[in-house]
C-alpha cells in the first residue's frame, strides 16, 4: 500500500524550467507600470487587498497594454518544461496517485507546455485568463489559493478526499510554498535557493530532475 496518496506540484520553476516567477515576465513583456505594480503589492502585504485583487489589479495592468493571447505565448516561448516532468506525472498516475497543481501561476502557461494538463491532474489550483475570439482578454480567474492560502487549497482537497495531511507530497521552490511545505506530510523543496524553504522541506532535491522524486514518493 502507498504511503502517499496525493502528490501537489507548484509550477514555476517546478513543473516549468527557466523561470522563477510567471507575472514578472509579463509584467516585463508588456512593459507595464512599474509604480502601480509595486503599489498593489505593497498593499497585499500590508492586508488592505486580497491576493485575488492583487491578481487582477496586475492582470488588469495586462489588459491596459492591450495584451493579446498570441502575445503570452511570445513571452514565455524561452521557456522550457522541467527535466523529467512528464515521465514523472504518468510514473505517478500509473502508481494510483492523485495529482494536483497548487500554484499562483497562470493557466496559459500549462497549456503551452502540458496541453493535455486537465487530464493528467485532479485538481488545479491557479489562476486563469480567457480570451475571445480576437484574442483579447475575455474573462478573469484569479486564485485566491496563493502565499498561505496554498496550504489552505491543500486541506480542501484532502478533507474531501478523506486523506490524512500526512499523505500528502508537495512540491515547490519558492517562498510561497513555505507553509504548504510544513503543512504537508512529505515536503519537497525542488530546484530552490531560498534557505528558509530548504530547511522547512523533509527533502531538498539539487537536480533539475523531477524524476528525482519518485524515489522519496513510491515507497
């Protein structure tokens, strides 16, 4: 019988290589107010706003440049998905897991690099742009499973799938993930340079290898 019976992925720089945060790449693509950016974030963290609004304050940004579906594409094609990703998820799934994405990534990047990515996972937690058929943007759905609230994203799955926290796995790198990773019973800091993260996690993986899971997971 498997330890684990739910494994959690980030995404930036954990399913997807080369990056270390999405919207700073759009944010520097699309030349956007640096002022009003650092304005809405500020007011996150001193708790005036929520992470939603935060969210779509920066994506609101977006949509004052004009953005274009075709154009968030352009910005990420220098990216790359991470070593091993695939071979990991389907390892994963053939061993009876569920799998999840807890980030506060964005949806066009999964369906540039795991099209198929709401097949292969459970649950997905992230936020998420439409666009109509001009391209623009349509509609907006900001997370509000970010920062702490990943580890509240955690419970909920696992509340309603009658899994212990202890059988939980999840998988990141960077200081949001610091609560989810405690909150865990198997935390893996993944490809990170944040101390405080690394010395939270149960196990610090140095390779830029998903693959390199497995073997702490299926025992």
């Amino acid at each position: 019988m498997q330890k684990y019976k739910l494994v959690c992925f980030d995404v930036d720089g954990t399913l997807i290589d080369n990056l270390t945060f999405s919207w700073q790449i759009f944010h520097d693509y699309f030349q956007t107010n640096r002022h009003k950016r650092e304005d809405a974030k500020k007011k996150f963290f001193n708790g005036e706003i929520t992470y939603r609004q935060w969210a779509e304050h920066d994506i609101g940004l977006w949509r004052e440049r004009n953005a274009k579906r075709e154009d968030f594409f352009k910005a990420i094609r220098h990216l790359k998905l991470m070593e091993g990703a695939i071979e990991t998820l389907k390892e994963l799934k053939k061993s009876g897991l569920k799998l999840a994405i807890i980030s506060g990534s964005l949806n066009i990047l999964l369906e540039k690099f795991i099209p198929n990515y709401e097949e292969i996972f459970d649950d997905v937690f992230l936020s998420r742009i439409y666009f109509d058929e001009k391209g623009n943007i349509s509609k907006v759905d900001a997370t509000e499973f970010d920062m702490d609230g990943k580890a509240i994203a955690l419970r909920k799955i696992a509340e309603r799938e009658n899994i212990s926290l202890k059988e939980c796995v999840f998988v990141g790198d960077y200081l949001n993930d610091l609560k989810i990773i405690k909150e865990a019973g198997l935390g893996i800091a993944f490809n990170c340079n944040y101390d405080k993260v690394r010395k939270a996690a149960d196990v610090v993986i140095e390779k830029k290898d998903l693959r390199e899971i497995l073997g702490h997971i299926l025992i």
